[in-house]
C-alpha cells in the first residue's frame, strides 16, 4: 500500500484552551490520544508506512508515536523548522521520504474509508491528484467542491454559490511532481494546489459516503467521543 502523510503542524488555535499546551493530534479520545485512533485505522488499512509532518509542540507528537513499532507502521518525521510552511509546503518538504505517489490526510481527520479502493481509482485514472469528497448537506462546513456526479469537479474555498455542495473529504491521493512542480517557494497552501489543479481538469474526484470525523472544534471532539466509545476498543 502507498505511503500515508498525516499533516500535524497546525497551531489549533481554534479550540483555545485545550491545545495550549498539547498538540490536537494529542487530545485523549476514549482514553488515547486521538492519533493512537489514526494510526490504529491505518494499520487496519494495511498502511506500513506514514510520515507526520510536524511543527508546533511537534516534539510531544514524536514523543508518543515514536518509530510507530507499536502499530506495525514505520513512521518517519518532517518538521517545518522554525517557520511555517503550511500544508502544501509541508508536503513538498516531505517528498524525499515518500516517493511518486502517496495518500494525504490531517492530523485532526478520522476518515474510516477504503484506502485500497481509493487507490485503484487513482491507479485507474489519467489524472495526477485523486480528492476524497462527501456531499455536505447537514454539516456545518462551508462547502468548496462543485460536482456534478462525473470525472469533473471544481474546488475552490473563494466561491460561494449554491451550487458548490460537496466538500473536501480530507484524503487525497497526490503524485509529488503535483507538489514539486506547483511553486518555486517552500510555503503554500494545499487548498491552492487543488483550486488550481481542478482548472486544469487534473483532479479525479471520488465521492465518499461514509461521514467523516474531525477534532479541529468542540462539537467534533465530542461527536468523535460518542463514535470512539460505541466503535473503537480501549485497550
């Protein structure tokens, strides 16, 4: 199975309290830090390798996963150094322990999918980014996807119109010359890749209907919470 980057270098800032002094990645869910649950589904997946890309309170995030050998998982590390890169410039720092082709996720993002379809869809597909989307009727989340139930999508976190209903799923299937080829700088956004790649119909887009899971606010902790305590073993 291809490689797996998980993007754990965010500041948090918009659960204040809770992730002063810890990374989101950290926050305990059932009785485990919530990357514990991440990286469990991963092995699940047959993943047996993964690179966490890290910067701020990174170093607590190393401390607990180390090497992975708890999980059967070969885990690596990049770190942004002492500036941000953000995502896109996270994962083009990372490249170098990745190789051509490797799965994205976020380090707040619990997404019980089917990795080895997802990449099938992409082996299958002439397009050199495969994105996750979910139709976002009844969440929260602004949408950025427009999909129309084709090959064709159009994101884009700029627009606002009815008609962009879908949203990003948080997995995407990506080959690093997508990364190294999009800007000469070392600092850049993901959400600018896909915007620009989806004009240039390069994206495949795959619809997913299982929903998905995130820590990044207070209501997603908890409902994480109740999904982690009926679905997930304590151990």
């Amino acid at each position: 199975m291809l490689p797996v980057v998980i993007l754990a270098g965010g500041l948090a800032t918009r659960l204040g309290y809770l992730t002063k002094d810890i990374p989101k990645s950290l926050l305990p869910i059932n009785g485990k830090p919530f990357i514990h649950w991440q990286l469990e589904l991963l092995r699940s997946q047959h993943i047996n390798k993964v690179v966490i890309c890290v910067g701020h309170l990174g170093g607590a995030i190393k401390g607990y996963v180390g090497n992975g050998e708890k999980w059967g998982i070969d885990v690596h590390y990049s770190e942004d150094g002492p500036n941000p890169l953000l995502t896109g410039g996270a994962i083009k720092k990372a490249i170098k322990l990745l190789g051509g082709e490797f799965f994205v996720m976020y380090g707040d993002s619990y997404l019980p999918v089917d990795l080895y379809q997802i990449a099938k869809a992409k082996l299958s597909s002439k397009k050199s980014l495969l994105l996750t989307i979910f139709n976002n009727e009844g969440f929260d989340e602004k949408p950025n996807v427009l999909y129309t139930g084709c090959n064709w999508m159009r994101y884009s976190k700029k627009i606002n119109t009815r008609e962009f209903t879908y949203i990003d799923y948080g997995l995407s299937l990506i080959s690093s010359d997508v990364i190294l080829n999009f800007s000469d700088s070392d600092r850049f956004d993901l959400s600018d890749v896909f915007e620009v790649e989806s004009l240039k119909n390069n994206i495949e887009p795959y619809e997913v209907f299982t929903r998905y899971y995130e820590i990044g606010s207070v209501k997603g902790i908890l409902d994480f919470e109740n999904y982690a305590s009926q679905n997930l073993i304590k151990e």
